[in-house]
C-alpha cells in the first residue's frame, strides 16, 4: 500500500528573515534529497486544503487563533517570542500545514494509504494553547491527536516526539489526559537551554499521570543511547498503551553538524529508529503512522536524514 506525501510550495512563503535557521530552504533540501534517491517517486501526493478556523481551535485558544491571523494580516515581525518570526503569510501557511496533517490523517485511517510523511513548515511541538514558540505558530501534531479522538472516535493515540528540543507544547496540552500518549526522546534542559522543559519526572497529571514519557539524552547522546531509549522506555510504553494510531513528531536537529543541539546522531541513524516505530505501530494500530516534520536546520544532512526516515516509511508499508 502506498505511503502519502503531504508537501506544498507555499510552505515556501513563511519568510522568516535569510538569517533565520528555520528556513525555506529546508524543505527545498528535503525536496531535492527525496527527488535524487528515487523515494519521492514512491510517495503518493495526497490533496488538502488549509485548516479551518474550528480545526485550528480543537487544542488552541479561539483568541490566540485570532492573534496570530492579525498580526500576520498587520505586518508584525514575530509573535510569542522574538525567534518564531511571521511575516504576512505567515497564518495562512500555518494553516494549510495543519490542514496537511490533517488530511494525511484521514487517509491513513480511512486506509486509502498506509503512513504517510508530511514536509511541512513551520513545525509546531513548542507552540501552546495560547502561545506561539521556538519557531512554532499552531501545534500541527496536537491537533491532529485531539482530530483522531474527537473527530475520527479513537481512544488511544501516541505521539512519540524525536525532535532534539522537548515538544513543551504538546505535553501541556495532553498532560492531564489518558487518552493521548506523549513520549519525547531530547537533549536534556540541563544540557539544552531551550525550552527547560522535559526532566524525566515530568509524567502527567491528575487522570494524565503515567501518560507523558520524557526520556532526556545525555549532552552528546549517540545512536546507543537512542537504541537503549528505545528498547528499555519507548517501545515498553507503546506495547502498554497499545496505541490505535502512531503519530510522530519527526524533528532532525539531532545531527552531529545540527548547531541548535548537542546531539550527535549520524543521518543513518534515522533508519532503525523508525524502523523500530513502526514495528510498534503493526503490534497495535494496524500499522497506522502520520509522520509530521518539527526541527532539522543543518541543511547539509537534513535531507539524508528525512531519506533514511521516508526509505523505512516506504519500505516497511509496501513489505
């Protein structure tokens, strides 16, 4: 069965500033990486359109929603923060990623294809209910869980978040909830500054408790560490939960050359890490997994590593 492709050139227009190292040009180096190894061709581009308002507002705040509409509409430089920069497409870009995602989630759960990879900017994981962060306006994967239990009636759904930087956002989100999974594998706050969030006593609570998984990576952290993450945490926490559909926040600034990271992952690496993911999703959510692009700045090896992420999407999809 096919693998979905969520990508559009407008993605191209949140114009961040040519200093900004979430860029356009990252995608445009994904694009091309796909195009040149021959996985692009394997992809199955799937039609959407831009979110609504009421799918914007299924974990954000209708007025936080508003705020950022208006200051892209009224030429504001940022917003939240002075990093998560817009520009005046920058709300209707933010728009049509969430509207990417999810779609890619209704056809994976209508089954018209298996996974699906969605190259979309600007990423989401630091952005909160009323606040935008750390390059983020509207939380892509969050609204998408909160559309698979809401919209769709599932009743277990995980995120597992690889991105260098801890998804603040999606943990304060779903941290009071049972229903939503949330396992994030970063660089630890002490060793990363940005966001200080993710210590590894931070599991939910109230009837979220034992819900969020934050496993911190030690400064320098190198694939054993990841796969030690992966046999002894991760991959337990999924075959408990048993999710009915996997969703990742696929963030790759954990690159050796990555500079917003301390991390040391080789592109390759990207590879078994997905490859175990996945085998966890055939276990319990009939193989169902919406991958969703966060982080990734090093444009020299951002286009390996989401190859080697797509090849085990592509290849464990059609084995």
């Amino acid at each position: 069965m096919a693998v979905g492709w969520i990508y559009d050139c407008r993605f191209l227009h949140h114009d961040t500033g040519s200093t900004h190292v979430e860029r356009p040009q990252r995608l445009s180096a994904i694009v091309r990486t796909l195009q040149d190894t021959g996985l692009l061709a394997r992809l199955k581009p799937l039609a959407f359109q831009s979110a609504t308002p009421r799918e914007l507002t299924l974990v954000h705040e209708p007025a936080y929603v508003d705020l950022v509409r208006m200051m892209a509409e009224q030429g504001f430089s940022f917003v939240g923060s002075s990093d998560t920069r817009i520009c005046d497409r920058s709300y209707d870009v933010a728009a049509l990623a969430v509207g990417g995602v999810l779609s890619a989630c209704d056809h994976v759960a209508a089954g018209t294809v298996r996974r699906a990879f969605c190259a979309i900017r600007p990423p989401g994981h630091h952005a909160e209910s009323d606040r935008a962060m750390g390059f983020c306006l509207f939380n892509n994967v969050a609204i998408a869980a909160e559309h698979l239990v809401r919209d769709r009636g599932l009743s277990r759904v995980a995120i597992v978040d690889f991105d260098a930087h801890h998804g603040n956002g999606t943990q304060r989100i779903f941290e009071r909830r049972p229903d939503v999974l949330y396992i994030s594998l970063h660089e630890h706050p002490a060793s990363l500054v940005f966001p200080g969030t993710g210590h590894a006593e931070e599991t939910g609570t109230d009837a979220g408790s034992g819900y969020t998984v934050n496993i911190p990576l030690d400064r320098g952290g190198k694939w054993a560490q990841y796969r030690h993450a992966l046999e002894c945490q991760v991959l337990p926490a999924l075959d408990r939960f048993q999710p009915q559909f996997l969703l990742l926040s696929a963030g790759f600034d954990a690159l050796m050359w990555d500079g917003t990271s301390h991390l040391s992952l080789e592109p390759e690496c990207y590879g078994p890490l997905t490859q175990a993911l996945l085998q966890a999703a055939d276990r319990h959510a009939e193989g169902r997994v919406v991958s969703v692009l966060e982080g990734g700045y090093d444009l020299g090896q951002l286009g390996e590593a989401v190859a080697a992420h797509v090849r085990e999407l592509v290849s464990e999809a059609t084995a």
